[in-house]
C-alpha cells in the first residue's frame, strides 16, 4: 500500500472524509488524495517523496511559491515576540494601511481569519447598513461556507433560494437569491421587481469557483449602475481575485468600483488572514462604533499578517504582474497548442496569475457552459498529468494557479507531459 494510501485510510478514522475541506478528498476526479510534506518555490514533495510541479499554490495564497525565504524569515523574527496578543498591534495598522493603499475602493478594512469569515461579516453589514435581508449571488460562485451562501437557486431565479447543504434553515436560504453569471437580463429583471428589497449582490469579479469565467463588461456595469439605482450594495469577493489578477484586483482590471471587497488567500501568504473594506460610511456600521457586530480571536494575528505584509511587499516588486501574467499566459498557450496538435477539444485562458482549463472547443462563459465541457476527460488528464509529477486541481470546477517561482523550465515541462497526456486519453 503507498504511504498516501495508507495515511488516507489512517486519516478517514479520524477526520470525516479523512480531510479538513472537502475538495482535497479527490471527490471529483477519484483515487487517493495526496499527501504532501514538504514545498518549496513552485514545488511540492509528498510523503513518498515523489515531487511535483504545483499548480494549486494552496488555492491561491502561494503567489511567491512556498517557503519563500524573506517570508519565513518574517514568520520566524515574529513567533519569537508572541503568537498573538488578543489587543491591537502597530502591524495591524501597517497591513490596513497597505491595503486601502493597493485598493483605493477601500477606505477601511477589517482583518479577519478567513475568506469564509470575511464574506459573512461583509453580508452582515450590507443588511445592517441597508436595513434589508434580500442578497443576490450566483450560480456556480462560491464565497465560502456561511449559510446565507450555502444556496441555489429556487423553482425559478427569481424565488426564494433553496440550501444548498443540510443544516441551512429554509428560513435562512430563503432570502438569498441565485442569478445566472453573465446573465443581464435577470438581473434587470429582479431588481426591476425586488430591488428596493435587496441589501447586496454579491459575485467573484473573475469566477475561480466554477472554473475561470471572466465576466462580460455589459454585466459588470449593469451591475453597478443597477445596485446604485436600487441602493443596494455592490460587494467583490475577491478572495481568489485580490493580488492575483493584478495587483488590485479585478476591480483594478475592469475599473469598477464595488461598496465592500472581500480578500483572503494571498493577502496572509499562506496564513490564515481574511479581510473585508470598503466605503467608510458602511464600515463605521460595525462594532465597536455602530449596530453590526463582528468580532475574531485571532483577527490580525501578528504571525500571520507578517507573513502578509511580507508578501504584500514582495508583490509590488516592479513588473511582478506583468512577469507573473506573461508566464501563466504561456501555460495556456502552451497547453492549448498541445491539445489542438493532439486534435482534442481542449482550450484553457488566464487572467493574471490565475487560469481556466477545458474540455470544450471554447472557453466558458456560464455556469451552464461549465457543466456542458467534458468533465471526464478532465478527470483522465488529470490523473495522467498527475502521475507525471504535476499537480492541478483536483476538480474540473476549480482555476488553476501559477506562482512567481514557476520557471520556464517548469512551463516547459507541463506542456511536454501535457502532449503526453493528450495522446493517451
Ligand atoms: P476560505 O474560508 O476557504 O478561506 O475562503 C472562502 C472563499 C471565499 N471566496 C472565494 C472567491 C473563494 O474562492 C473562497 C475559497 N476558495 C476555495 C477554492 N475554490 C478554497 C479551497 C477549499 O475550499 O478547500
């Protein structure tokens, strides 16, 4: 038995689906998770030593590659003050001023442990600041676990939302409403009918939740002059998007400027930061100041926001998005050129440092495109490309990652074990 398989079968004793979120169980794609031990730049070792080239980057936080150096060391000159005080620090200060900095549509911002806890106390605000329950999200964008998000849509899009996991209250699902990305027209539609009921849209600037789907400019300024018309609040959940499309963002990318931001990811270089912001008015709503409560222990745990800042700096290097975009460009190229040589329905597209893979004869542009590529070839491509030592997300539904330690060899090396690949599924 391997050692992945072994520690897997171990770990299911212990831990439900012997994994602590649900995607690293291989669900989608089958086989056995791996289990990784050691990473360094754009690699990864597993607990058999088998290396691999690593395209998740920790689903986006590993933006410099792991173990960069200077971040470590920042990690470590830290750990050796105190791991957290509970009260505020100078670094804190520091790393909300690099924030409203790089992201002038936030004015302030409040650091959190979590994308998941950022979205949450964002959705909280915009009803308390609004005084509304109605939020609107859509299909096949994922904004973390709160129960307001855990939603599909009802009978029809402009219902009553539905759970989309056991545990969510009808009560609560109920006043979450789910849109068709890209769609225009429902969303004139329900704001038409219900807007002066709605507190917030909520939405991924560039989706990453239902592979990459980049958002056409027509529903991007729809939805901003209709949620100014209504008075309802615009929030970008950057999460995925914050530092990896461009150093801004997608806000900066598309020059749309949302109420609230949500950030997680690259914004604690590996450690667990989360951070929503946006106008001033809105964010003078939350405690201790005004009626909105949101709180956390370790909210701006100095470990964490020094491996933050560490990265934050490294980032605004000159030319790192131009450099970072130009190599992940060359993937997709790459693997495109590769597939089209080999005759297979295959395209793939990035935005940044972020990137889409698909078995279809052109890139997706809906939720019902994503579910409409062939997810099987997928599934067989990626354990093919896998056994070759590179590692995609284990899902047709993800994006993909490029760090700034993926060399042009790395690049060289997927797109050879990619015409590999290509000609034996
Ligand atoms: P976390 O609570 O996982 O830090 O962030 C939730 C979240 C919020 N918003 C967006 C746009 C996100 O992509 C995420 C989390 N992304 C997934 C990857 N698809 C995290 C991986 C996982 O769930 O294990």
């Amino acid at each position: 038995m391997t050692k992945n398989l072994d520690l897997f079968k171990q770990s299911q004793e212990y831990i439900p689906g012997g994994v602590n979120s649900p995607v690293r169980a291989f669900g989608s794609v089958g086989g056995t998770p791996i289990f990784f031990k050691k990473g360094k730049g754009s690699k990864l070792w597993d607990e058999e030593g088998k290396e691999y080239i690593d395209y998740i980057n920790s689903w986006g936080p590993m933006i410099l590659g792991h173990a960069h150096p200077e971040v470590i060391h920042a990690v470590q000159e830290v750990s050796q003050e105190s791991l957290s005080f509970g009260a505020p620090t100078a670094r804190e200060l520091e790393m909300a001023r690099e924030i409203v900095k790089i992201i002038p549509s936030i004015e302030q911002v409040r650091l959190v442990s979590s994308g998941t806890e950022a979205t949450m106390s964002a959705i909280r605000l915009a009803r308390g600041f609004t005084g509304r329950d109605k939020i609107v999200k859509f299909e096949g964008c994922y904004h973390g676990h709160a129960d307001s998000l855990l939603v599909k849509a009802g009978s029809g899009a402009l219902t009553f939302g539905q759970p989309s996991s056991a545990g969510v209250p009808v009560d609560t699902a109920k006043h979450t409403l789910t849109l068709s990305y890209n769609n225009t027209k429902e969303l004139e539609e329900l704001f038409l009918s219900q807007g002066n009921e709605i507190a917030c849209v909520i939405l991924e600037p560039v989706v990453g939740n239902m592979n990459l789907i980049v958002p056409s400019e027509e529903f991007l300024t729809t939805l901003r002059s209709i949620t100014e018309k209504y008075g309802a609040l615009l929030i970008f959940d950057e999460v995925m998007t914050g530092f990896r499309v461009s150093l801004g963002g997608a806000q900066e990318l598309f020059g749309i400027i949302p109420d609230l931001t949500t950030l997680g990811k690259v914004i604690g270089g590996g450690l667990p930061v989360g951070a929503f912001g946006g106008r001033k008015d809105i964010m003078q709503k939350l405690a201790p100041l005004g009626p909105v409560y949101q709180a956390g222990t370790l909210s701006g745990n100095p470990v964490a926001v020094a491996a933050g800042l560490k990265t934050l700096e490294l980032i605004q290097a000159e030319h790192f998005f131009e450099k970072l975009t130009a190599q992940t460009k060359k993937l997709t190229d790459g693997l495109t050129q590769a597939a089209l040589d080999s005759g297979i329905d295959f395209c793939a597209r990035n935005v940044g440092g972020m990137f889409g893979l698909y078995f279809s004869k052109a890139p997706p542009n809906s939720f019902s495109d994503v579910m409409s590529s062939d997810r099987e070839m997928f599934n067989k491509f990626f354990h093919h490309m896998l056994g070759l030592g590179i590692y995609f997300g284990p899902s047709a539904f993800e994006a993909g990652f490029v760090s700034a330690a993926h060399s042009d060899s790395d690049i060289e090396f997927t797109i050879d074990c990619a015409k590999k690949a290509f000609k034996n599924i």
